[in-house]
C-alpha cells in the first residue's frame, strides 16, 4: 500500500502484525481497529496490505462507522454500556422491537434498489462496496448470536 503516516493508521498496520503472529497466518490483508472512548466517542482506523485492499477496508470501516455513528438505536445501546447504566446488564433498556424493524427495513431496501434498473458497473459498485461488506457483518452477527438453540428448542 502507499504508506500513510497517520497514527491512526500505524495501530491499524500494528494490530495486522500482532493477528498474523497470533494466528501464524502469513499475511493479513485486511485488518480494521474501531474503538469506543470514555466519553462514548466511536473511531477507527483501517490498514491493507496492498493499496486496493487498503481502498477496500477503508470502504468497509466508512460503512461500518456510519452505521454505528447513523444508528439511533445504536447510540442508546452504547450509552447503556459505556456509562455502566444498570440496564446494560440485563438488556432490558435496549428497544429489541426497534432494532428488528430497523434491520428488515434495510434489508428490503437493499433487495429493492438490486432489483432496480441500473448499468452493471453501478450495480457492480453497490453489490462490491454495500452488499458485500453488509453480508460479511450480517453473517458475523448470526455467527455470534447462537444463544443455546438446541436448549431453547426442548
């Protein structure tokens, strides 16, 4: 990648490093840092090894920041958390009910604007830069939330 002395960008470039020694992988093309502060202020830095994975996790932290910056929903759960808010504990402050309805109604606007006329390299840019990223997060967070299925099922 070009080199980009951003301090930023360094802790990026230094957690890659410190994974690929954890893991014994040869090399991590990609490596996003997002953190949260004291003060409930979210941030982040991306590295790519070469510059065209550099423009894809930089493309894909914008996305992932946005979100959690544009996200109502998200804001409320954060300040339960960072403040040590006792309803952070027991989910009981986090609005479940609004969260779904704000996740289906953005997965039927992007099955909606796929099925839109468009030229194939914007529909090549869309699927690339939102679809792409958004299911590697989705898919993430499915992984994640296996809470006892087989129990809950009995």
């Amino acid at each position: 990648m070009a080199w980009n002395p951003s301090p930023e960008v360094q802790v990026a470039r230094d957690a890659a490093d410190a994974i690929r020694r954890v893991t014994k992988a040869e090399k991590i093309d990609v490596c996003i840092v997002m953190w949260i502060d004291d003060q409930a202020r979210a941030g982040y830095a991306s590295y790519g090894r070469t510059s065209v994975l550099c423009g894809m996790a930089r493309r894909i932290a914008d996305v992932s920041y946005e979100a959690i910056n544009d996200s109502e929903k998200f804001d409320l759960i954060l300040s339960a958390i960072t403040k040590a808010n006792a309803t952070a504990s027991d989910g009981s402050g986090i609005d479940f009910d609004g969260i779904e309805a704000e996740v289906v109604g953005k997965l039927r606007m992007l099955k909606a604007s796929l099925k839109a006329e468009m030229d194939a390299t914007t529909r090549s840019m869309i699927v690339r830069d939102l679809v792409m990223p958004a299911a590697e997060l989705l898919g993430r967070f499915c992984a994640c939330v296996n809470i006892g299925e087989e129990e809950v099922r009995q």
